[in-house]
C-alpha cells in the first residue's frame, strides 16, 4: 500500500512539474508592454522577425499626427525605418541623417532609410492629447491593416516599456493580447 501512495505522489509530481515546465516555456516573440511602473505585462502583440508595426501620436503642440514606423530584427531588437509628420517644430527632426532620405510626399514629410535600433521603447500614452495608436501588418496579405487605440488597452498618462520578447504560455494567459 505505502508503495502505491510513493508511486502515485512520484506521478502527480512529475505531472505538477511538467505543466509547470509547460506554461513557462517560451512559446512565441511578441511585441510586450510592460507597466513602466511594475514591470508587469500588460499586454501583447505577437510578432516575429521581420514583422513591421508603427506607433502614431498626436503632437501635443501642433495635434498633427506623427507615424515612427518600425521592423524587428533578427536578433529581436526594434528598428525605426520611418518617420512621418506634417510640421516642423519642437521635437520634430528638420533634416535626414547620414544614409537616410528626406522627402516631401502628398503633404507629409518623411524620412527615410533609417536604422535607428532599441532593445526597448519608453512610451507614455498621453494623457492630454490621448489620441496614440498602434498599428501593424496582416502577415497573411502583407498589408497595413490593423490599428488599436493605445486607449484600449493602456491608462491614459502611464508609461510603458516596449519591447520585443519571448512570451510563454503563462505570459499569454496573463497579458492581453491586442488585436483588432
């Protein structure tokens, strides 16, 4: 009898220990935002390695919206490629780097051909002009197809750390995934 008892406590360890194993193992790369205050996951957008993603604000002086347009890299950093905007001023480049290409189309500037890489991004939605957006690819039609409200997920007036990072199963069931 005591044998019984040994061998089925030895099995529901194993089982405890393997569903714990399980739900921690990393099981894809998202886009993560952290509560700059906490740490903790707030929500997830899922991407991989060369998915694209953009992040639109509403300049707080001229409320003109402002796109950073952005890629992940291979080694999972985010890469600024773009930015566009509609007027210069406070905050705002007035000219391209070295290698990046200025242009003027339909009405917005733009520049180009940047390679600016972050391992993550402080973002504060904003909490007087609440108008931030996040907006990503349809990897299936590989088109520009999705944009969310920072509003609908995030509190207006908190910062977050962005970055890309593997999520687990745990990650996933605690987090909110955003989509459209």
């Amino acid at each position: 009898m005591r044998r019984k008892q040994i061998k089925l406590l030895l099995v529901l360890l194993l089982i405890g220990g393997g569903i714990g194993i399980g739900v921690n193992y990393p099981i894809q790369t998202a886009l993560v935002f952290n509560d700059g205050e906490s740490g903790k996951l707030t929500a997830f957008l899922p991407l991989k390695e060369n998915d694209h993603f953009s992040i639109t604000f509403t300049h707080s002086i001229h409320l003109t919206d402002v796109v950073e347009k952005y890629r992940v890299t291979e080694d999972l950093m985010i890469e600024q490629y773009e930015i566009i905007y509609e007027e210069f001023g406070i905050g705002m480049p007035n000219n391209a780097g070295e290698g990046e290409e200025f242009v003027y189309e339909d009405g917005k500037y733009h520049i180009k051909n940047m390679e600016h890489q972050f391992e993550s991004l402080n973002i504060r939605n904003g909490k007087v002009v609440s108008k931030h957006r996040l907006g990503w690819k349809d990897n299936k039609n590989v088109k520009e197809c999705c944009e969310v409200p920072f509003n609908d997920y995030f509190v207006p007036g908190d910062w977050y750390e962005v970055k890309i990072d593997y999520i687990t199963l745990l990650d996933y069931w605690k987090g909110e995934r955003i989509s459209e």
